[in-house]
C-alpha cells in the first residue's frame, strides 16, 4: 500500500473466505530493510521515539473512540495486523461532505480528551508536546525550508526572531492544560468504512504518535490541514461548536491565541517536511503542498502581529520562500536549494 513519507511501511493481506476478514492490514516499522537516501542535509535534534500500537489502540477501543480494530500485536518485531479500513479517507470525498465529517471528527476529540490514564499503563500519558519537540519545529523550519528554497541559510536576524516566536509558543503550550491529543489529526487519517448500515462509519488511524497537548493542538492539525482547503468561515464555524464541549472549556481570547500559535508551528514543521522529502529524499509527492502551507502561515501572522514577537520577520521570510516557489529557476538548483529534475 502506498506509503507516506516516513519509514513505515503497509501491506493488505487478502485471506481465504472462511469466515473471518476478507482483507487485513499489516503495518510494519522501520525495520531498517530499505536504508534513507543519502544526503547532506543536517539531521534535526531528536524527540522522543513513538511507542508500540499497543496497548494504546486497544485503550482507545474500549473508551468507545473509532479506532481500526486489532487483529494480531507484534511489538517485537514491529508489525501489527489491523482492521482493513480502506482506501475511502477525507480526502476522497467531496466538499460538502467532508465538512459534515470534519465536523463530526472535531467532536470526537473532547471525548478524546477527557481520556485519563497512568503513563506506565499507556505510554502516550507519559509523552507530552513540551520545549524540546516545539523546539525541532523551529529548527526544522529555519535548517530544511529556508535554506532549501532560498539556496542560502537563515539570517542571525531570521534565527532571533523566529527563534523568539517559537519560545512564546512554547510559553503558550506550557501554561495550558494538556490533554490525550491524536497529534497527527487530519483528513488523511480519517477514513471512512461503509459496512452494511446506511453511513459509512468515521475512523480515526496512525494514532500511536499520541501525546498530552493543549487543547487545540489536534484542532489546528485538522482544520489546517496541508491538504485540505478549509475557507476561514468553516473554521470559525468549526472552532465555535468545538471549545464549548472541550472538558477544559477555555475561554474564547486564550482558545484562539493558543489554536493560531499551534497552528504556526505546526504549518512550519509541515512545510519543512514536505520540502525536505523533495530535496534531500526526491520524493515530490506532495510539493504542491507547500504554497498553501505558507498562506496559511502569512495569513496567521499577519492576524496575530500585535499579539506574538517575531511575526513580522517570519512574514517576510514566508513572503520571500513564496517568490521562490513560483520563479521559474526555482525548480533548478537541484542541491544548492529546490529540487531539480
């Protein structure tokens, strides 16, 4: 099955008809069989590895949450057998009704987060979006995005500055309440499943990166999403039947500064991510990701310039990765910044 841009890797494994699933899953970690690409691009700081599948996704299943079932849990050798969910995702059905579900995924995750339970049961308790994981955002940003389409390394002003507007994100997140957060919310990873009933059923996967964050943190994932073009009225629409439903209910000034603040470190990493994996990996399958990714980055920044320091030079830098994108030399530097041929 099709990969995304990381390690891990699907297979769906068709059975005999006996009585049981006609088709499962595999998902099988990084095992280490198909080395990455050589590059010399710089590595970003490390963050905590994510924990096994397990018992994570069973934890979810018995809290009622839509989660593909599990059919077999290897954690040695990295492999799990999971409920064959499809190929029917967000991203495959139109418009109106991807809104209705989007809807319908925002309120799964006040009951998301009123999940509670012991790190050493459930490690993703143990996991939380702190400094050090906001901090390989900014660098992810500022090492892979500027450099690779601006063919030059970020200024020491662009350093500062930016640096200065991850450290109040950081303050953000660590003031607020952390709850069980999905952490890579968006319509890729919702599918939709059509047994026998009229509707076909909302799933969420890729659940075993889940952590503690602020509440608006899977909100920002979903609703800003790289792939998906949400007009800002079915955003407000969105964020306003959501927070009054949150279990820590915040009030409406600090749920929208912490969402925007999120949301641009998210976008930064997203851009980066999608950049780097069209540079140093050559793999240019989502690039056209990338434009969107930086307007949605301009028109935050320029909404909260009066309420984050470093904004103005990160519009300017986004404002000149823009110009980049769209010159036509753009897709020529091959190694000394966009990818070429």
């Amino acid at each position: 099955m099709a990969a995304g841009l990381g390690t891990r890797r699907f297979h769906r494994l068709h059975f005999a008809d006996d009585g049981g699933p006609a088709t499962l899953v595999a998902r099988i970690e990084d095992d280490g069989a198909l080395p990455p690409p050589a590059t010399n691009w710089p590595t970003p700081p490390p963050w905590l590895a994510e924990p096994a599948l397990e018992p994570l996704l069973g934890f979810l299943a018995e809290a009622g949450l839509p989660v593909p079932a599990s059919a077999l849990h290897l954690e040695a050798e990295g492999i799990d057998l999971l409920e064959d969910v499809g190929d029917t995702n967000l991203l495959c059905v139109p418009e109106d009704a991807r809104r209705a579900r989007t809807l319908e995924a925002c309120a799964l995750l006040p009951r998301l987060q009123a999940l509670e339970a012991e790190a050493r049961a459930i490690p993703a308790f143990g996991r939380a979006y702190d400094a050090t994981l906001i901090a390989t955002k900014a660098w992810k940003f500022l090492n892979w995005t500027v450099p690779m389409l601006l063919g030059r390394p970020a200024s020491a002003a662009e350093q500062s500055e930016i640096g200065a507007l991850f450290d109040a994100i950081t303050s953000l997140a660590t003031a607020a309440p952390k709850r069980l957060a999905h952490r890579d919310c968006k319509a890729e990873n919702l599918h939709l499943v059509r047994h026998a009933e009229a509707s076909a059923r909302l799933v969420m996967i890729d659940v075993q990166g889940a952590f503690l964050a602020p509440p608006e943190y899977d909100l920002a994932c979903l609703l800003y999403d790289l792939q998906v073009t949400n007009d800002e009225a079915f955003v407000e629409e969105a964020l306003a039947a959501t927070r009054e439903t949150l279990p820590d209910r915040p009030d409406e000034e600090t749920f929208r500064t912490r969402f925007d603040a999120l949301a641009l470190a998210r976008l930064c990493k997203d851009v980066a991510h999608v950049v780097h994996a069209g540079v140093a990996r050559g793999d240019r399958r989502r690039w056209h990701e990338i434009p969107r990714g930086l307007a949605l980055i301009s028109m935050i920044a320029g909404r909260r310039a009066h309420t984050l320091p470093g904004l103005t030079k990160l519009a300017s830098v986004t404002a000149a990765l823009t110009a980049a994108l769209e010159s036509s030399d753009s897709g020529r530097r091959g190694a000394t910044g966009a990818p070429g041929a």
